[in-house]
C-alpha cells in the first residue's frame, strides 16, 4: 500500500489503484527469491495487477517495456527479442 497525503490528509492507495508507472517502480521484482511464503505471494499478485493492467490498456508494447525497464533491475530487464516474439503471437 502507497500513501499519499492531500491537505493534511492520508489518505492509503492500494497496489490495484496505482498507475502503471507507479506500480512498476513500487513492484518488488525479486519477490520470487524470497523464503517467506507471503512476500512470495504479494509479489506474484503484484505481477498478474500489472500484467492486467498491460492487458487492459491494449497489452504488451514498446512504450511499455521501456517503462518496465526503467525500474526493473538489469538483469530481469525485457528484451527487443522478447517483445518481437511476444508480438508475433498475437
């Protein structure tokens, strides 16, 4: 959950209400190598919000594997070769 304060006010904002920028820059991208059961599960559930958002704002692109890039660490970063494929079967 992010926060945000308007006028004194602090008001919570849950993962699902975020944007898209906002999501991939909070997003713990090595949730996978946690041992503890629910960082895990937060993460994955992470994930499939903002591979829904992708979906829902016409899927996977340019744009926005550039966004996701932004944040994500090197080594998990998106490839053109990826993207190409991912073009490809749609």
């Amino acid at each position: 959950m992010v926060e945000y304060t308007l006028k004194n006010k602090t008001m919570a904002k849950y993962f699902h209400e975020l944007t898209l920028e906002e999501m991939l820059k909070q997003h713990d991208y090595t949730y996978m190598y946690s041992d503890d059961s629910r960082w895990y599960n937060s993460g994955r559930q992470q994930r499939e919000t903002i591979n829904a958002k992708i979906e829902e704002l016409g899927g996977w692109s340019d744009e926005f594997v550039k966004l996701h890039n932004k944040y994500c660490p090197k080594p998990m970063q998106i490839s053109e070769e990826w993207l190409e494929n991912y073009l490809l079967k749609q």
